[in-house]
C-alpha cells in the first residue's frame, strides 16, 4: 500500500494511506522541507503500520538525510529509525543483483572500524547472512568473510586483526555454520562470489561491501533490514534530485525492493 499526500495518491489511482497535507505537490529535482515532512510522516506510518498489523514489511523509498534532518529526522539512517521504532539489533544488507552482501558495520567512520568490529557484532552479521542465503534459497549457504587489512593481514604481516581475533571468532562460529570461510582478501573474494564460489559475503565496514556491489549492480541492488521484528527493504540508490523527472531513472531497484520485501516477509511452512 504506497503511503504519500492525498494528491500523490489520487494521480496514481489506486488505493492509498494519506499523510501531511492533502494538497501538498512536489516540484521534481527540487527538495523542501515540506517534502522532508512528507517523507517523515511516510516513515513513522510505515512504521506504526507494522507494529499496529496492517503490514508485514515496509518498502521505503530514497530520502535525503541532510532534508530530513532539518525536519526533525535524528537518525543516522533509516536502518537505525526502524530499529528505535520496532526494537531489535539491526543489520544491513544488499541482494538482489548478483551479489548478496551483508555489512557487520556501517554508518561510522572509518576509524572507528576495528575498535566496533567486536566478536558479538561479527557473529551478528555471519548469523544474518546465513539467514538471508536461506531465505533466499540457499540449503547450506556458503559465507565469505572479508579480512579488515589488505590481503587478510597476510598471516600477520599487514595487520594482526584477522590473526589475533577475527579468525578465532570465525573458527568458533563455524560449529554452527559449517559454510563459513576465514577471513578474506577484500580485493578478491567479490570475485570469487560472482563466479559462485560462496552464496553471500559479509563485509566489514561500509564502502568495503558497497563500492564492489554497487559497481556490479548499482540498478537492481536491495538494501534490506535484517534482525528486525519485521521487514524493511529500499532500493539501494540516493535520491538523485539531478535526473529527477526527466524520465531517466531506472525502477529495477525499486522494483526489487518490493519482490524482496514480500518474499522475505512469507513465513516459513
């Protein structure tokens, strides 16, 4: 059910739940602090929706935090909004395309990787990717794990992370998941999962998992959130206010956010 002012909804034609103001029109390219309301009011709908039963997942569509922030949006993300609304320890993750990534950490700096990258957080992003392999038909998924160091510390040489606590950690968890690598050489191991050698990979900070994704498959990657009560799927572009109404978008992301959400949200039998 698409969530917008009444106007919005009536030039679809199709049912809707109305919110903000009933008159309210956009000018395409050209945000507003009347269309950061909009999309505030949207979210906190969305969001009650599921809590209240009248959805199973939510689709949301691409915002700008800075907008968003001068409404009163005091979130990181929308990953974290949906986690303070619903309860829950959040994960992000992408598929859709032809790579399935899940990310341990995400929207911090990049200094502040190896101290947050603790063994709870690892083991919270391995669990998730098994669960979203599964979910997306995999029988025994297969998981890479990307090193924090180049070329996975190279036994120590280039880093000590991996030998001294992530691949520890990861000898641990694989009693409980089987598929489950050590840690990784980053500049490889995307490769790896394209030619299909492991079913998702889990990449330890931001831009590790994304640059190689979003080179891949910038038009048709979901970001979805896992480890939530319920479903939240988007498409994993920006708002691109630039192209914006000029009929050059492609819809396959968002598209694929919808078919992910309402395959995710099924229950198993």
């Amino acid at each position: 059910m698409p969530i917008g002012p009444q106007r919005w909804l009536d030039s679809l034609g199709i049912k809707g739940l109305a919110v903000s103001l009933s008159n309210f029109s956009i000018e395409p390219g050209k945000p507003t602090i009347e269309g950061a309301k909009v999309a505030l009011e949207a979210l906190e709908a969305a969001a009650a929706g599921c809590r209240d039963g009248k959805f199973s997942a939510a689709v949301t569509g691409p915002v700008s935090k800075s907008w968003l922030q001068k409404a009163g949006f005091n979130f990181p993300g929308q990953t974290e909004f949906f986690a303070t609304r619903w309860g829950g320890e959040p994960t992000m993750a992408f598929a859709g395309g032809k790579l399935r990534v899940v990310l341990a950490t995400w929207h911090i700096p990049l200094m502040d990787v190896a101290r947050e990258l603790d063994e709870p957080c690892l083991a919270r992003a391995v669990t998730q990717a098994e669960h979203l392999a599964r979910a997306l038909g995999a029988k025994t998924p297969r998981i890479g794990v990307c090193g924090l160091n180049p070329h996975a510390g190279e036994a120590g040489l280039l880093g000590t992370d991996e030998r001294d606590r992530l691949d520890p950690w990861l000898d641990k968890l694989r009693q409980q998941f089987p598929g489950l690598s050590r840690c990784e050489p980053g500049d490889t191991v995307f490769w790896r999962a394209l030619r299909g050698e492991f079913d998702v990979v889990v990449a330890l900070y931001h831009d590790q998992g994304l640059a190689p994704l979003k080179t891949v498959d910038f038009d048709e990657s979901v970001n979805i959130t896992l480890g939530l009560p319920w479903v939240r799927t988007s498409p994993d572009h920006g708002t691109a206010y630039g192209i914006a109404g000029q009929g050059k978008a492609s819809g396959k992301s968002f598209g694929n956010a919808v078919e992910l959400a309402r395959k995710l949200a099924q229950k198993p039998d």
